[in-house]
C-alpha cells in the first residue's frame, strides 16, 4: 500500500538518507530497523509528510503522497508529548479534530477507546498529573482515533511497563486484524519477531535488507542445530555428517552444537547418533533478528 | 480544510491562554492598578489644588507695616497681639499650626522673619509665605510712594500661555504639549509592554511544544506554517481581548474609584475649574489646575482615530516581532538558551521605546521622529508617540504601508526557520546554523 522509491535527503553536509526504497504491503506489520541515526526518523518524517524528499516519489495506494493522505495516516513519533496544561479529554479531541473529524465523531471513539483501555476518568485530568505510562496510553489513543489505514509507531514501547506494553500490543495486533497497516520503526529487535511479517533494515542511510521476516530468517539459516544426549558418542572432527562447533558437559547430558555438512540432513545425524546415545533434544539454530542486524551491520562496516 | 485547522489552532490558543488563571487576574487587577494609579494623581492633583490649609498666627512687632498679610485657601493668617513669647510656649494648645513672628526692620532689609511651629514648615509652605510677605512688604512701599488700593489691583495680572495647533484648514485647535506627551507616553508604553509580552508569549508556546515533544505530533497533521499563523493570530486575539477589557474595566473602575477617592465637594469644585479651565477668560483656573487644561485638550485631540491607528500598529508590530520570536523559540531547546538570539531582536524595540519617549516627545516632527516612525522596527512605537502631536496622513500612511510588507517579510523569513526548528533537538544552534535552515529546501 506504500510505495517509497528511490529516497535522498540531504542537510548540509550529511545524506540521511540515500536512493532509498521499500514496499510495505497492505496489512501487514512492517519493521523499520536500523541503528540509532541510521535515517528511519528522516524516512518517517517524509513519509508522514512533516518534511519532503530531495529526490524520489512516495506512493500511497498507488497514489503520489498528498496532502489528502494526512488524514490516512497515524503517527506516533519516538519524541512524543502532550500538551501539559491541557486536560485529556479536550486535548485528544483537538488533535482528532485536527485529522478532519467532526466533534460528535471524535467525542463517541474517544469514549469508546477510553473505556476500552480503561481510563475513562482521565477525561479531566490533565497531563501533568499522569504518570509517563498513562500518557503514553494516551498518545496511542490519538494516534489511532481517526482510524487511519496506516499507522506509523516510532519506537512504541520505549518507557512503557510490561504490562501497558503488553495491552498496546494486543491493540496494534487487533487494529491490524482489521485491516490496518502498520510501521514500526525501532533499534529494539526482540519486539519485532513477536509482531513484524515484514521488514527493511537500513544502516548509514543506505537500505541494506529488506524481506519477509520468515524469508530473511531461512536465509541467514546456517544448519546449526544444539543436540542433547546422554551417553557416549565419539565426536571427531572428521566426521562426514556434521562439524563439532561447541562441546558442553551437564552432569551425564552431552550438549553439542553442530554444523551440517552440505547436502546433509538432520535425519542423517539421528541415523548416526541413536545406535550409541539417548537422544534428548535437537533444536535448529535459527537467527534472532537480533544476530542478523548485528551481522549485517558488522558486514557493511 | 488547511483553513479549518489554521481556525482550530487559533480557537485553542486562544482558548488556552484566556481560560488561565494568570490571564484572568491580570486582565482583572491591570484596571485596577491602572485606575488606582489614576485615581491617585486625581486626588493628589486635587489635594494640590485646594491643598492642606495651614492656619498661622501672626505676631507683628513691625510698627512700619501697615498692611495686612492676606490669607489664601491654603495660608491661612490670624494676627495676634501676644507677645512672641507666650506664643511659643502656647503653641501646642493655641490651635494655630504655625506661628509667623515679624520683628522690626526697614522695609528695605527685611530681616529676622520667623515661621515657627512644633513641626519644621516644609519648603512650599515656606515658599508660599515669603512670596505673601514679599508682597505685603510691596504693597506697603507702593502705598508709601502714593498709590491708591485701586490702583494695585490694577497691576495684578496672571498671565497663562495657552499653546495652538493651527490644522490644515488653517482654524486653530486647543492643544496642549502636557495632553500629547502624556497620550504620547501612555501609548508609547502600553505598544512596548504588549509587543514585548505577547511576542514572548509567541516564543513560550513554541518552546512549550518543541520541550513537551508534541511539535512532532502536531506537525504530522499540520503544516508548520498553519501552527505558527495559528499560535501568532490566536495569541494575538489574547492580546486585544484583554487591551479592550482592559479599556472597559478601566473605564469602569476609574469613575468608581474617582468617586471614592474624591469627595462630592471637591468633584464639584474640580468641574467648576475644569469648566473656567476650558473658557479663556479665567487663566488662573487654568494655572492652577493642569488637569483641567490637559482635559480639555484631550477632548479636542482625536481619540477615535489615536486608538484605531494603535490597533492598527499593535497588530502590525506584533505580528512583526511575534514571528522573530517564533523563529527564535523553534530554535532553541529551552528558554535559557534564548538570550543570545533575543538581544537583537529585543535591541531595536528597546532602542525605539528610549528614542520615542525622548528624541520623539521632544522633537516630535523633525527627522529622527520620521525616520523611527518609518523603519518597522520602531515605528509602532515611534508613531503612536508621534501621533498625539499631529501626524501628516501620507506619513502615517507610509509607515502603515512599510510595517504591513515588514511583518509579511519577517513571518515568511521566520516560518522557513520555524519548520526546519522545531524538529531539531538537542543541538546549540546560533545564526550560521540558522541562515542555512533558511536555505533548506523543504
């Protein structure tokens, strides 16, 4: 549903982001990763419309990014606030009025969404008196108001308590079953394997992986896998099936991580072992997200 | 719809602002200063007027003076026939506030003059009475040389100069240069202070947004330029929403505090010298109360015109100066940082405010009083410090003209600031770096 191509933006003398382009498809969860000044706030304020692009086209449903669009979008940016001396209630309808909708409108969904997250008797309160969770509850709730198709959350659960967290997620995993587009731009990978289908990493401005979560994952496979056993097996190094990577004594458990060799299965390593051994466990190594941002920084460093 | 949420910034600026306590007591209590502060020079200028009465015994031990100290409103002499010294000691009980002792002397050394009294005459009262004896002492040499009581009534004159403006169709007006100055200070003041403290009410709010984070939020739903239009016209609505209550409280509290403060005897007798005061015929009521003369100028000078053409300039000059400030508070992250970019913009208001309610009330025509009058900078204040003194209609013009293309260059200038500001934290910036934002594309 969104369709940036080939991005530049230039200040001065640093490019923050360069011919930089990504599809975020309709539906979906999408995850924005990258270092911190790696360039996703510069691509979120383009997209969003708060600033333009030096070079490049951003299409939206097809359509170029206009004004028009302002209106489809909810954004959540990671330096958020509220005003202090305004009161809740009047404060989320000023910002819902200011995304196009009409005072009855915004009153009912602010009510419907107050009463959903529990803080119907914010409405009065003003921010000064709530804590920094709560306002985040809040901030959440303006951003979501206007039902737009796509939301954007910078860094979304920086500074909420586990269990605020926990309720925002099942928000936003409720919010995209019915249809809304998120993006989700963070430096914190663990939050992205729970929610994210798709995501692009961009590193020193440049885009340097993009893709399902589960595509990118099978390619940074590496056929390790953990083995558990009790009893003994000869591990050599010369051994056809696997490479010995790490040996771990646990009492009577043997606890080995081993690499396949190619065209090898992890069939062929039971076939092997279970003559000699109990098997107790056996576990495919696959990449944290974590482990492939880390490599694929390293790598392009 | 970009019109609607300009309408909608404006509305919660608005509202925001007149709905704090500060704004209510201050709009409440600015009046009440303002008509106590008026109340009191009116009392004081009265009291003046029929002033505090000193009752004084005269001891005469003078064989050459014939004539007779008269007594005044204020001096009030009882001649009497004890001697100095019993007067002394009696003082207290006596019932006179002073006593004033005449010893013999020639009536060409007059010496050795007493005024006593338990608490030590102050200078006007001292003043007062030696200008009374001066006068009897001269009145007694005339009569010696040979005139009649006739013909020294003759020779009392009080002279008053009553100074005109003849306008363009060459009548003259009643005009008076204390009326214009002190119309020419009150405006002169009252442009400084609104300019200042709502220009800074401007900057506050941007760097209220830019420190709670929600510029962000506010930004990805309107253009920057609408919240900086939006926060300078609503923040201007505060200020003439509280100017015109200022000016209808004041009014109000004034004539209340008036009445309490002055007392019916004393209204009347104020009247009655305003209404001498406005015929030429009686200059010493004139002379002895300015107010009156300065009332009666100011009904002649147009106050119509003088409060319009004052809204006109306040709006000019704020939006003038607001929108430097807002390209100041987007600038910074918080108010301490501000003082290396308010000096200079503070330096001509300052500069303005000084030279008008100098060079310009002592010169108000000549060309430095022009040329403030004309650069944007100090003209809102220039003019209205001018204008009281008669302003010629192309001038006013021209300078209303320049302030309208000033504050649209200013705020087109400061909202290219202002949109590359607001979205950056955390970095000290100074003028390079703000001359570069200006050149950002956007």
């Amino acid at each position: 549903m969104l369709s940036v191509r080939n991005i530049v933006k230039q200040y001065a003398s640093h490019r923050a982001l360069d011919e930089v382009s990504l599809e975020v498809p309709e539906g979906k969860i999408f995850g924005l990763l990258g270092p911190n000044g790696a360039g996703k706030t510069s691509l979120i304020r383009i997209i969003t419309q708060i600033t333009g692009p030096d070079s490049g086209e951003v299409f939206f449903n097809g359509q170029r990014l206009n004004a028009n669009h302002i209106a489809q979008i909810g954004y959540l940016p990671e330096e958020r606030g509220l005003y202090k001396k305004m009161e809740i209630g009047e404060q989320v309808l000023y910002l819902a009025k200011l995304k196009g909708l009409s005072t009855p409108e915004a009153t009912k969904r602010i009510k419907y969404w107050f009463e959903k997250l529990e803080m119907q008797d914010w409405w009065n309160k003003k921010v000064e008196d709530l804590s920094k969770g709560m306002q985040q509850k809040v901030q959440f709730v303006a951003t979501v108001l206007h039902q737009p198709e796509l939301i954007i959350l910078d860094e979304p659960f920086s500074g909420f308590d586990p269990v605020n967290a926990d309720i925002i997620k099942n928000e936003i995993l409720e919010l995209n079953k019915k249809g809304a587009t998120f993006i989700f731009s963070t430096h914190r990978m663990e939050s992205v394997e729970e929610l994210c289908d798709h995501i692009a990493l961009i590193h020193h401005s440049k885009k340097i992986l993009d893709g399902s979560v589960g595509d990118i994952k099978s390619t940074y496979r590496s056929n390790t896998y953990w083995v558990e056993y009790e009893g003994q097996y000869n591990l050599n190094q010369g051994d056809p099936i696997f490479a010995v990577l790490d040996t771990q004594q646990l009492g009577n458990t043997t606890r080995i991580k081993i690499q396949l060799r190619p065209g090898q299965t992890a069939n062929q390593v039971l076939i092997a072992l279970l003559p000699h051994v109990s098997i107790q466990r056996l576990d495919e190594v696959i990449p944290t997200m974590n482990d492939i941002f880390i490599d694929k920084v390293k790598n392009v460093n | 719809m970009s019109t609607n949420k300009t309408l909608l910034i404006i509305e919660r600026e608005y509202m925001s602002r007149v709905k704090k306590k500060s704004f209510i007591v201050m709009t409440l209590l600015g009046p009440v200063i303002i008509a106590l502060f008026y109340g009191l020079i009116i009392y004081f200028s009265i009291q003046g007027v029929t002033g505090t009465s000193n009752k004084i015994a005269v001891v005469n031990d003078n064989k050459t003076i014939t004539e007779r100290l008269k007594s005044t409103k204020n001096t009030q002499y009882e001649y009497v026939s004890k001697p100095i010294e019993d007067m002394k000691k009696s003082v207290k009980t006596s019932g006179y506030d002073y006593i004033l002792y005449i010893p013999e002397f020639p009536l060409d050394k007059p010496e050795g003059i007493q005024l006593l009294g338990e608490k030590q005459a102050g200078l006007s009262l001292s003043g007062k009475v030696s200008d009374h004896i001066e006068e009897m002492i001269r009145n007694q040499k005339l009569k010696e040389s040979g005139l009649k009581q006739t013909d020294l009534d003759n020779l009392k004159s009080s002279v008053d100069i009553s100074t005109k403006k003849i306008n363009e169709t060459g009548a003259d007006e009643d005009s008076s240069a204390g009326a214009s100055t002190i119309i020419a200070y009150v405006a002169g003041i009252l442009m400084f202070m609104f300019i200042m403290l709502y220009g800074i009410q401007v900057m506050r709010g941007v760097i209220e947004e830019k420190t709670s984070r929600i510029i962000e939020v506010m930004i990805s739903s309107v253009k920057p330029f609408q919240l900086m239009l939006g926060k300078i016209v609503g923040i201007a609505l505060v200020g003439l929403t509280q100017f015109v209550l200022w000016i209808v409280l004041t009014f109000a509290i004034s004539t209340a505090v008036v009445k309490i403060f002055v007392s019916d005897k004393d209204m009347k007798q104020t009247t009655m010298v305003q209404n001498d005061g406005s015929s030429v015929s009686t200059p010493a009521a004139a002379q002895d109360n300015p107010i009156g003369d300065i009332q009666k100028s100011m009904a002649n000078l147009n106050v119509g015109k003088i409060v319009v053409v004052f809204l006109f300039f306040f709006i000019g000059g704020y939006l003038f100066y607001s929108a430097l400030y807002a390209a100041i508070g987007s600038a910074v992250d918080n108010e301490t940082e501000t003082q290396q970019f308010m000096m200079p913009v503070m330096m001509p208001l300052f500069l303005g405010y000084a030279l008008s309610l100098s060079v310009v009330t002592n010169d108000p025509y000549g060309s430095i009083a022009f040329w403030l009058s004309m650069i944007p900078f100090t003209s809102p204040i220039a003019m209205m410090v001018r204008l009281p003194y008669g302003v010629p209609d192309w001038q006013l013009a021209l300078s209303m003209f320049i302030l309208v293309a000033g504050f649209i260059v200013t705020v087109w200038v400061a909202s290219k600031i202002y949109r590359v500001g607001i979205l950056m934290y955390g970095k000290k910036t100074n003028f390079k770096e703000m001359v570069k934002w200006f050149t950002y594309k956007n």
